[in-house]
C-alpha cells in the first residue's frame, strides 16, 4: 500500500493542486477539504443575518422598482454599492436596453344598478382604455379554453371575464395553468371581439389585492385592455352574475408604452483562485413590479445570493474556490427575462466557462430541496453537494423543477442549471401585489437560504471537474 | 299541599296568562314553556342559512354603503324590502340627518431620496389637503402620550406621526387604548403646531390595507388633514426615521365635508301577542365605511339579527313572545351613532316600554359570552337565558362588557343592555379596511349567532317581569 501511495503521489498532488482537471471520464466530485470549507460556510451563514440587511436595505429606500423608472436607477446604483461595500472583487454594469411601460391611474366600478368599486390592476405590457374610459357588460368564462371556444368576433365589444381558481401548492405549481389567462387571455379575448380583458388574480391569497404580471399581444391582433381583479372582486363579480341580469362594468386604465430605457444588470464577482475564467453564476432580479416594495419577489433573492457571495469573498485568499463565483442582481426580469437575455447575448461567447447557474426567485420561505438540470456523470457532485446542504432540510430531488427564469436564457444555450427549490406555499398570496412587502419575510429564513447558497456555490466553483448540461431533446421544428 | 296549590292557583294562572306581570319584588324569569320555544327557536336557527343569504345580498348588490352617498339610499330601500320579504308585521323608516363627509383621491409618498408610494387612507371627518397637496417632514411620536408632552407649536408645520401598535384581543380591549390617536390626535397635532397628523393604522394585521375611521376637532383648533398609514408603511416610515435622516413626505387628500343627507334607521318589527308597546330591540349597523363591502362592519351585524327576528315572526301567532321584537338596521353608526342618537331622541317618551338592547357590531365570529347591563334582581334571568344559550358554546359572564355602540344613546337614558359578545380575534385585521368582504365571514358562525339572537331575543319579549338597567353612578358633573 505504502509503494502505492508513493507512486500515485505525483498525480494526487496535480489532483488537488487543479481540482478541475479531474480526468475524462472520471465523474466530477468535491474534495473533502472543499466540503469541510463549505460546511464552515453553511455553518456561518445560519449565525449572519446579511441577507436580512439587504433586503431590509433595498426596499427601504429604494421601494417599488419598476423597470424603466426613476427607482430603477436608484436600485442598480444601490446594487453596486452594496457589493463594493461586500467587498466583491469585480463590480460592473452591463446595459438593458427595453420599451418603459408606465402605470398612471387605473379604476374599475360595477355600474347601476349595482354601483361599487372593484379592486383592480392592469397588466404588465397592456394598453389603456380610451381616455373617457370604457363601459361594456361583462361576460363570464372558467378558463382560457372555455373562451378559445366560442366564436370568433362573438363577443361583440364586451368584456371578456376568465375567473380560473390558482391552486395552492407547496412548489408552486399551480401558476402554470393559471397564468395562460394572463399572458395569453388578451389576444384570445380580442380575437372574439372582446373590448377588454378582466381575469381573476393569479393568486392563492382572498385579499383585496389585485396580482399583476406581464402579459403580451401575438402578433396581429388589435391590441386590447388586459387587467386583474382581486380575489374577493372576482367572486362580487361572479355573484352578480349568478343573478342573471347584466353586469355592466367601467374601467378607466390609464397604462401604456412610453419611450426606451436602458438599465444594467449589476455583476459583483469573486474571483476564483486557480480558475477565474470559469463562473458559478448566482443571483435574484433587481427590478420588481410597482405595486408593492419587491420584498420577496426579489429583493429576497438579490439579498441571499449577494451575501452568500460575499461569504465567500470574505475567505482567506488560499480557501477561495478554484473558479469564480459571478452574483448578478438582474435587470428587467418582470418584464420578460430582458437582463438575461442580454447577459446570454453579450456572453455567447464564454458560456462554455459557465458552470452552472442558479436564480433565486421564489420568494423568501425556505428552501427544502436541490435539483438539477444536468447530465447523469454529474449526478455524484450534486448528491455530494446535496450532502452538504442535508443538514439545512434540504433533500436531493433526482427529477423534477427547472431553472429559475433569468437562468432560462443561458440554459437554452446549453448551460447547467440548478435549483435550490424554496417554500412557495405562501408565495403566491403576496406575488406581484401591494402587499409584496418586507413583514412577509422570516429574517431566520433568509439565513438558511444564504448558509445553502453560499455552500452550493462554493463547492461547484471548487469542484474537481465540472457538471455537464443534461442532453435536451432535439428542436421538434 | 294540595290545599295550598288550590289557594295558589288564580294566582299562578294570572301570572302564566301575563307573564309580564310578575309581582313587585319577584324577580323577572322565564317560563318552562318560553323555554321550550326558545331551545326551538334556537335548534331552527343553526339548521338555517338566512343570515349569510342576507348579508351575501346586501354586500354583493350594494357594496359598500358610506352614509350619505347613493349606496346608502340602495341599503336603505334594501333593507325596507328584506324586512317586507321577511314578512316582519310592521316596517317603517326614521330620519336621520347628517352632514355629508365625502372622499375623492387620496394619494401620499416619500420624497426623494426614499422616493415610494404609501398605502394611505384619510380618517373621516378629516379635512383634505390644499389642491396643491402639502409637502413636509414627518416626526414620530410612540403615541398620543408622547405628542401631547411636547410644547405647543413645537412642530412648526411638519408631520406628527403616532405609531402606537394596537394589540390583539377576543374581546378587542385593545381597541381602546389605540383609537385615540385616530379620534383626538389631529387636535393635538394641531396645537403643537403640526400641518397634518398620521397614525400607524389602528388595526392587527400586516396587510397593506390602511384602517379608516372616525375623528373630529376639539372646538377651537385649526383642522388639519389625518390620515392612517398601512401597518407595513408604518414600518416603513419608522425604518427610513431610523437611519437618522429627514423623512419628507408628500399628501394629496381630496376629501372634506359637502352638503347635507338624510339617510333612515330601517325598523322591523314582530308584534308581541299580549303587550305589543314594550320592545326588545336588537340590530346592527346598515351604513359602512366606503373602502370595503361591510361584510363584517356591519353586514353580518344586520343580516342575523334580522334573520333572528324573521324566525321568530314566522312563529305561529299563539306561540309568539309577549312583547314586540324590534330589530333596526341603523343609520350611520360610523360618522357617530347618528342613526341611534336620532332614534333615542325620537323615542324619548317611550324608553322606559323599551326593555333591552343588543346590537350585534363587532365582525362575524362566533359568540362565546353573554354580558349584561342589568340590576341584580334582574341576575337570574340573565342567567336562565344563558342556560339556554350555554349548548352554543356560549358563557354567561356577571362582569364586564358593555352595550353595541347604537345602544349606547339608549343606555344612557337608562335602558338595560345586553351584550352577545362575539370573537373578534380576527376582526381588526379587516376593520375599516378595503378587505373587508363577504370571503372573511364564515357561515357556520352566523347560524350559531342567529340562534343566540333569536333565543335572547324570544326569551327576553317573553319574560315574566323585566329586567331593569343597572344603576348607574352618579354623574361627576
């Protein structure tokens, strides 16, 4: 054994020297001396409480930041500052260039003979009404295919209701099938003649909020009105019309597009010690909707993932990770992943050095499980990494989950994703309301999704051999 | 004993066939029979859905009803039609005058470098802004205390600011001690020099809702604007106060007093079989602030105690209670018991046939205790009607309580109260906010108050004797 070991010196010594150059085949792993480094880190992480900070930072002074606003500016100066102040060894500013939608005022009422006002917003991307408004009955459908299945040009200037319930669901699976009435019930609506589009909140919550959310026009349809009522609106509205009379609605939408922006997204980097062409690619998006203060959608995740790279910054130069690890606070993720599709584009070049890339953009309750968008020779670094986070209530999923939205555009282009999947049983109550407000957030939550940020991040930027992108299926066309 | 039975027994017949009759200085009490009636009074009620009927149709076709807008003529012509359909024996209207409060726009926000919305609602009876708005500094004060040891005209046209945090009780207890910042503070306020005053709003939950509610101006002082901040923007203003820097704000309340209104106290009545001109009154409040539907202030309020009377009407007429069951939908109890203070004026000379009052004003949850405001010969009577209300999960409690705000005109001319006092845990989450709406009431507890309503009120119209009020100590001057 002893001769063994001596012969094999050499090559254990080039092994941990360049940790990433672990051999062809051989599956990448971490080294016990990364994993005892991260576990230090997760162990830090639950006794800071830097991500609280941030978040308590950002949407104090900064509030509400819509894309393409005045707080837009602010949020990304206050982004730099804040991972100079962290110490991070690169910050810079890469632009986003988009169209403003601007929010004036927005008002809806029942008319007589059942007048009252109704807790409405419009959509994100949706026009406004004429500026004396609009009045037109109201009509109902369950769903979006209920209303694709009427006539075309049958609705004849009325206002077309789509009222499917969100489901509750831990990983927020109810949203998909929800939010086709969103993005795409406008341009149905318009195609049977509708004058406008009302849908139900896509939301779990019964509050008087109204959820907004981007939608869009396919192309060619004359663009209409598109706007959500609260929860308990929508069950007003339903219930006046179970009375089988017409319901005649007012709405005087005040929104629309005005000019160009250009934001950035905002990069702090540590730089890796032995590799630091190669990134982890970490972050939350910096922007939020309007109506409330962007506590958990996402200054949570611009906060946990800002301090879990500043975690690792703040390590003696000899235990930083072999490759960097890259936080970026997107732009314009609201709005349609427009600061990642602008990282992916400016970046096409070097997405081969992106390891892998995580968002966090769920919210702020805890995380419970680890998933991955990568090939099978990989799967022992993620169980590993999985091992690593087990103490922090956090189980490995072998299947399942997707990458957060800004990573999307890189994970088309081939890049590995991850997910440290969190707690959204709560989410969708406060998602894209007023309501979006920094009390929602548990500070001791906020910590443990640092302690598994930073400990993931770590050991994949120390990994000897990288994770491989999971094969995707050809293009069906 | 049976020659005593036979010498008893003109006398026991003349006090069955008028058990209102009961001698001096026996005290009042229920018969077996009136028992019977009232346990199945009260098995109907828990069995019945009348009550959210009621309050699903007064909510959903009226909505909101500030007194003296249309809404409050709808709710005034919708309870005169319920009463009708109810099949109450007689239904009338009362007058009730009051000047017109009014509430156009009302927007507040931080000023640069904080630049953000806040979620605010002006307090009624308030005065507005100039056209222009007001622009100044905000400063804080703990509570009411605080501001009124500071030295008149100290603060110089900025902003008082009380951020006193109500607490949460079953019984509301924690109501009191808050409200007065809302109802005195802008008199305070105004002598210490202040341009507006703002309140942490006067509620229990961490919702972006802001709590409206009434206030007034002390004889003498300059009015100046009051308004209620969100709880979540209260925190907001505190954080921002915090770093230590000037918090400026921005107000623009359009709202003020406009004319004068004559809305009514809506009044059913079921006739008693023997003494028809003495009167059990129950009800609850028809108007409601304007940001909500009133589901729970006081839609619930007015929907079981007209439900309760309605059951007790539709017994067959042998059967019915001595004396008449009145049940009011009162006018404008928000802007200050107007409704109640016109009725006690109206019906000065004919207190003393009114018996009892209970209003029924306190949300939709469920009643756990019975209180009184009654001499201690009337004890016992209280007490067989608690015994018939104990199965409800309902405790008789000797102490405490105090009669709902529209009696209290009555209690103070002397008429005895009761108190079906409910749980109100929940209820200054939705108080005076716009989520106050029909999806907070929960069926089930409006059958168990209609069935306490109706037992209280069948057993208290057909009592033997009547309960006397309190006595009440001495005025102080």
């Amino acid at each position: 054994m002893t001769r063994l070991i001596a012969h094999l010196a050499p090559a254990l010594a080039l092994l941990f020297a360049s940790p990433i150059r672990a051999a062809d085949g051989i599956p990448p792993s971490v080294s016990p001396t990364s994993q005892a480094r991260a576990i230090a880190l997760r162990e830090r992480a639950v006794a800071d409480n830097a991500a609280w900070s941030l978040v308590e930072s950002l949407t104090t002074e900064v509030g509400a930041r819509l894309a393409g606003t005045e707080a837009d500016a602010r949020a990304v100066a206050w982004a730099r500052a804040r991972f100079e102040a962290l110490g991070y060894d690169r910050v810079w500013l890469e632009p986003v260039k988009f169209p403003i939608w601007r929010r004036g005022h927005e008002r809806a009422e029942v008319l007589p003979p059942f007048a009252q006002p109704l807790a409405i917003t419009t959509l994100g991307g949706s026009v406004g009404t004429d500026r004396k408004g609009l009045e037109a009955e109201v009509v109902a459908f369950a769903d979006l295919a209920a209303l694709e299945a009427v006539p075309d040009a049958s609705l004849d200037g009325r206002i077309a209701y789509i009222g499917y319930r969100m489901t509750r669901f831990r990983d927020g699976r109810g949203y998909g099938p929800a939010v086709a009435a969103r993005s795409r019930g406008a341009s149905v609506a318009s195609a049977k003649g509708a004058s406008a589009l009302l849908i139900r909140s896509i939301g779990t919550d019964s509050h008087r909020f109204p959820h907004t959310g981007m939608m869009s026009y396919a192309d060619g349809v004359r663009p209409i009105p598109a706007a959500a009522l609260a929860n308990p609106d929508a069950d007003q509205i339903e219930r006046l019309l179970a009375r089988g009379v017409p319901v005649r609605l007012r709405l005087d939408l005040d929104v629309g597009l005005d000019g160009e922006y250009t934001s950035h997204n905002v990069i702090g980097e540590i730089t890796g010690r032995s590799q630091p062409d190669e990134v982890v690619v970490i972050g939350g998006h910096l922007d939020s909707w309007d109506l409330g203060t962007g506590a958990i959608d996402d200054g949570a995740g611009v906060a946990i993932t800002m301090a879990a790279g500043a975690l690792i910054g703040h390590l003696p130069a000899a235990e930083r990770p072999a490759r960097s690890v890259r936080v970026i606070a997107w732009a314009n993720e609201e709005q349609g992943l427009i600061g990642a599709r602008a990282y992916a584009a400016a970046h096409a070049d070097t997405l081969s050095k992106h390891i892998i890339g995580a968002e966090s953009d769920f919210g702020a309750g805890r995380i419970y499980a680890l998933r991955a968008g990568v090939d099978e020779a990989s799967w022992p670094l993620i169980e590993q990494i999985g091992h690593v986070l087990a103490p922090l209530g956090i189980e490995t999923q072998r299947s399942g989950g997707g990458p957060g939205p800004d990573i999307v555009p890189l994970a088309e282009r081939g890049v590995a994703w991850a997910q440290l999947a969190q707690d959204g049983t709560d989410y969708f109550d406060y998602h894209h309301t007023a309501d979006d407000t920094l009390d929602k957030i548990e500070p001791a939550a906020l910590d443990q999704q640092v302690a598994a940020y930073a400990a993931f991040a770590y050991l994949m930027a120390d990994a000897e051999g990288r994770p491989q992108a999971r094969p995707r299926p050809a293009p069906t066309r």
